[in-house]
C-alpha cells in the first residue's frame, strides 16, 4: 500500500516554512487562516473560443471523471459534446471537462481550487498525468473531509504513480498562491463552486473568498491558461457570486483575455459555466 505523508500546518507556519510531519494516506497540507469561510461579460460563442482553444492542443481521448461513473471515457471532438449539451444530454460538468482538454496538456501543472469528491481532480490528474511524472495537480478544500473523499476516489481510480502528482491542501482558494511555486506556469484553475454534495450545506463558496480566488488565479495562469467555472444560482448567496464573477469576467481586458458564458436558459437555476481564457 502506497505511504504517502500529510504536512499539518497552520497558514503562518507554511510561511515561515515550518511544517508538521504526520501520517495520512494522502499529500495533504491544511492552512486555516480566520477567512476561509468568507469566501457585461464580454461574452463569444463557445465556438470561438473552441477555436482558440484548438489552436493550443489537439487532444483527442481521455478517460476523465463523472459523478456516476469516474471512469467513464470521454472522447469525440468539442462540437460533438456542444450538440449533445444542446440538446440536453451532457451537463455542465462534463462539458467543462471537454473544454479542459483542448488546454491542458501532458506534463502540465494545474489547479483545482474546489476539490470537493474528487472527480474534477481525477479529470484534471488524467490529462497532466504521464511517464515523465513532470505533471501536478494543486488541489485544495476548506473541508478535510472533502479532501479525503477525493483522496479515496484517487486510490480507486488513479495508479500510485499518477496520484504523486497530486497535493491537496486544506485551505481557501484564496490563498492559492502560497502553494504554488512561483516558477510554476499554471496552465488551468478549476472552480466548481458552491456545496460539498451530500455534505454540509452551509459550508459553501463565497463571492467575496470567490473574486478573491479569481485575481489570484489570474495572477499565476500562464498565457494560454484557463480559467474554468462552473457557478450555481439556485442557493442562498448563489446568484450574487455568480454575479461577482460576471463582473470579474467583463472588466478583464479583451486584448489579453477572452471570456465566455454558456448557460441554459429556459433552466433558470441551471449551472452556469464561464471561461476565461488568458490569450
Ligand atoms: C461543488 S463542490 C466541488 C465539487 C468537486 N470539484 C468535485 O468534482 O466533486 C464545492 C466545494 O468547494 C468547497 N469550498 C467552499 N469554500 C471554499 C474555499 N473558500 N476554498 C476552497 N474550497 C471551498 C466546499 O467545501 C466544497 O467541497
């Protein structure tokens, strides 16, 4: 059984680099600073952006993760998974997922800021994960419990060697910089927002820890990076976070990013899901 070892730290002792060694079954480092739980889009088609993401990688097949079925392959080009959301058979998830592998490559060191049952990590660990073991995957939580499920979905789904690849730390997203190393190009940030499913439904995402995350995302993506959100306003604060990030989207410039929206319409509180990608 693979022995991996959990750090233990508060948020002043990672910055004075004093970190407490203990035995977990993951990588994990918790920073608990007093915030964690304080947490006109210049909007093109998806097929533009598609298009600018095609330009970066031509990734054809992966097996990325599902809520129903982890494994389940995902395969097929950007405008087959575009007719299949149109018509109300792929979710916003999924279609996120899609969009992450037209950026990221082998090798590549990406974020998942939400890390929640693990299924976007385990996505985000497919697609950077390869012999060379150059590939990384910052996953972080504010609820260790979170970070143990998708601990336990990457012992089910990943090989001892790809889940080296991956650090989870329990802290805010708002803090992400202080983990990932400055010499690190950070081709994408996940956020899928909101509650933990099947969790405490008040430990959610907040706009404000939100818009915070989002200007340290943007701080350490590389030209040519992703920001992916998926965003729900069907809970209480929801719309209004959703409504900061709109906010957010629309006042990055056009000259060096492009930010887009996608949603369902007659589904009011549908997810929505917003890319900004960093030209
Ligand atoms: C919708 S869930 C994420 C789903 C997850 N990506 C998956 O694939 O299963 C949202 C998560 O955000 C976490 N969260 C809430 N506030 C946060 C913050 N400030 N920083 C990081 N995570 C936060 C919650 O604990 C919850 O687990």
């Amino acid at each position: 059984m693979l022995s991996l070892q959990m750090n233990l730290c508060s948020y002043s002792s990672l910055l004075s680099k004093r970190m407490v060694k203990c035995q977990w079954n993951f990588k994990c480092y918790s920073i608990s600073p007093s915030s964690l739980f304080s947490s006109n889009t210049n909007t093109t088609t998806i097929r533009a952006f598609a298009s600018s993401c095609q330009q970066l990688n031509g990734a054809s097949s992966i097996s990325v993760a599902g809520p129903h079925n982890p494994l389940s392959p995902i395969s097929g080009s950007m405008e087959q998974v575009m007719v299949e959301y149109l018509f109300g058979r792929k979710k916003a998830t999924e279609v996120a997922h899609y969009v992450w592998k037209h950026v990221v490559k082998k090798g590549d060191a990406v974020v998942d800021a939400t890390c929640g049952n693990g299924y976007d990590t385990l996505a985000l660990l497919k697609l950077v994960a390869d012999e060379t073991q150059r590939g990384r995957v910052y996953g972080m939580d504010v609820q260790k419990i979170a970070l143990e499920s998708t601990s336990s979905l990457l012992d089910q789904f990943a090989s001892p060697d790809e889940k080296e690849l991956v650090e989870l730390f329990v802290m805010s997203h708002s803090q992400m910089e202080d983990i990932v190393p400055n010499d690190v190009a950070v081709r994408l940030v996940a956020f899928n927002l909101g509650y933990l499913p099947g969790g405490d439904k008040k430990v959610i995402t907040r706009s404000e820890t939100t818009v915070l995350a989002l200007e340290a995302a943007k701080r350490i993506l590389a030209p040519g990076g992703l920001i992916s959100i998926v965003t729900y306003v069907g809970h209480p604060g929801g719309r209004e976070e959703f409504e900061k990030i709109e906010d957010f989207a629309s006042r990055l410039p056009i000259e060096s990013w492009n930010c887009c929206k996608l949603h369902t319409v007659n589904r009011p509180l549908a997810p929505m899901l917003i890319f900004l990608f960093k030209r």
